[in-house]
C-alpha cells in the first residue's frame, strides 16, 4: 500500500505521542524538546508546558486533562546521517536521567501533575505509551532499558487517574506501543527490539491471561523478520493494529491472522500515529528522526478513542 503525504509541520527536535483533537488541532510531545505541544490545522504550533525529562506517550483523560508518559531522559538525542541526509536519533547516553513517571496535564492553565513515579518501592524505569479504557483507567507501557552491559526488563501497568491505583500486568522485555481491541477485551503491547506484537486477553481491570508457555506475557500476533523494531501503535476499528516501525521506516499493519503490511514513510524512526476527522480516515503520523509530521489518508477508518476533547 502507498500513501499521499502531505508535510503539515517540520523543524521538531523528537515529536511523538499524537493525539486528534475533535478542534482539528493535534495535541504532540516533543520529547527532546521536553514539551507538550498543540498543531492547529493551519500548520501552526504552540507549547502547552514544559515537561522535564521525556515526554512520550500522550492520551485525553475522562476529565479533558492530557496524561503524559514521562521516559524521565533515558534517551540522549544525537545527530546522524543516514544516506546523505542528517537526521536526529535516540542514544543510550542518560547523563540526567534518574526515572519515569505519568503525569496529568490541565490543557487550560499548563498545570503539571505527577502521579506516578514508582511501583511497590521501585521507580519507573521510562514509562512510553497510554491507552485509556472505557472505565475511565489506563493502560501504560514502562520500556526497560537495554545497552551493552545489561538488560532491564519493562512492564505492562493500569492505573487510575485519582493516583489510588497502578497496578503491574506483565513484564514484557520492552514494551512500547499500547493500544486496546475494538470490544476492550484484549491489549496489544509491541516489543520494541524483538519487533513483536503481542495480544493480552483482558480478564480484569490490571489483570490479563498469561501466555501458553513459561515467561510469555500473552499470545504473539507477529514476529517481524530481519532487523526492524516497534514503535507506538494506534487500532483500527476492524481490529488491525498499526504500529510505527524503525529501521524499516513506516507503520506495519498487522492483521489477527499474523499477517503484515508494511507503509512506507520516510523517516528511519517513524514512531507513531493517529487517527482522526469526521470519518477517522485522517492520519497523522510523527516522522520523528527529521522533525517533522505528515498527513495522510488512510483507507480505513482508526478506531475512535475512549475519551477525546
């Protein structure tokens, strides 16, 4: 499949986390930056509030406010050139970094609140992505850290927004994208370095069916073959899941068969996307290496989020 892109906004440090807003603007975080930013239709921006450390993940709550997924700095962004052209990337330099945490955003006054930064003592290693349920909770993806001395796995987390409940699903090696089915009763997770997408089946709020065999999370809709790694990931309303994919620049889509197609974009670190307009067949996408971020129409529709303002 091909696409028509349309370049609606460029000159961004590391853009992630969009999100449709019923205006037409698209709400982003800048995670090299350390904002959360709002594009209006006319290709213009506007800095909501500093977050420090990383914002990365973004998604409207029951109340209207923006829960932001804070990677707390574990990236350092360095320049690159990738076939003649220079372009910015994540590396494993931290000379900041100290934790994650989720925070709440008042779209209003900019005001900042944290609401998690620690799980049974332990601090957050970089929450990623957000996925409101129908219930008014959330699902979080805690990315684990890996460099060439050690591992540390992430997690799968649910949590509610009066900061009384955060909850641990699953320890996934380093899960990324988190995106819910069109009946709420599965979570996908794509695993970031092994190009995996895996399906969770929902057995209650915070609680999810392990998989069939010894340290699986859940079942394994896909493995992608050669060496490409997942990013965030949006669910169409037909159920196929698009996850942003690096390396291999553009979003796969994959289907509950196992089946993938991938989209071109070029970008090496296309990182996410969203759905939105009237018909949920407009597409933004963050082109996240060169700052930039594309529109598009996708031939079918996203599924419509639990909560939108």
């Amino acid at each position: 499949m091909t696409i028509a892109l349309e370049e609606v906004c460029s000159g961004l440090g590391f853009p992630e986390g969009p999100v449709a807003m019923d205006d037409g603007a698209v709400l982003f975080v800048d995670i090299k930056q350390e904002t959360l930013v709002r594009l209006t239709p006319d290709g213009k921006t506007t800095t909501i509030t500093k977050i420090p450390g990383g914002p990365n993940g973004v998604a409207i709550g029951p109340d209207g406010a923006a829960y932001v997924c804070n990677n707390g700095g574990v990236y350092s962004f360095v320049p690159y050139e990738h076939e003649g052209v220079q372009i910015t990337v994540p590396a494993p330099i931290r000379p900041n970094y100290e934790g994650g945490s989720v925070h709440r955003v008042d779209l209003q006054s900019g005001a900042v609140t944290q609401l998690f930064d620690s799980y049974e003592g332990k601090r957050l290693i970089a929450p990623d992505d957000i996925v409101f349920d129908t219930s008014g909770g959330f699902w979080f993806t805690d990315t684990g850290i890996e460099d060439a001395e050690s591992t540390r796995y992430g997690g799968l987390y649910y949590a509610t927004i009066d900061g009384k409940t955060l909850v641990k699903a699953a320890t996934i090696p380093m899960p990324n994208g988190v995106g819910l089915s069109p009946d709420g009763g599965t979570v996908y997770v794509s695993d970031t370095v092994f190009g995996r997408l895996w399906a969770l089946e929902i057995t209650g709020p915070g609680q999810v069916k392990p998989g069939p065999l010894p340290g699986m999370p859940g079942n394994v809709v896909q493995t992608l073959p050669g060496y490409q790694w997942l990013d965030s990931l949006k669910v169409e309303a037909d159920g196929r899941v698009c996850v942003g994919t690096i390396f291999n620049g553009g979003i796969t889509v994959f289907s509950l068969d196992g089946s993938t197609e991938h989209v071109a974009i070029p970008d090496l670190f296309t990182t996410n996307m969203c759905f939105g307009g009237a018909d949920m067949q407009d597409l933004w996408i963050t082109a996240s290496s060169t700052g930039k971020i594309y529109k598009t129409r996708w031939p079918r529709p996203g599924l419509k989020l639990a909560y939108t303002t």
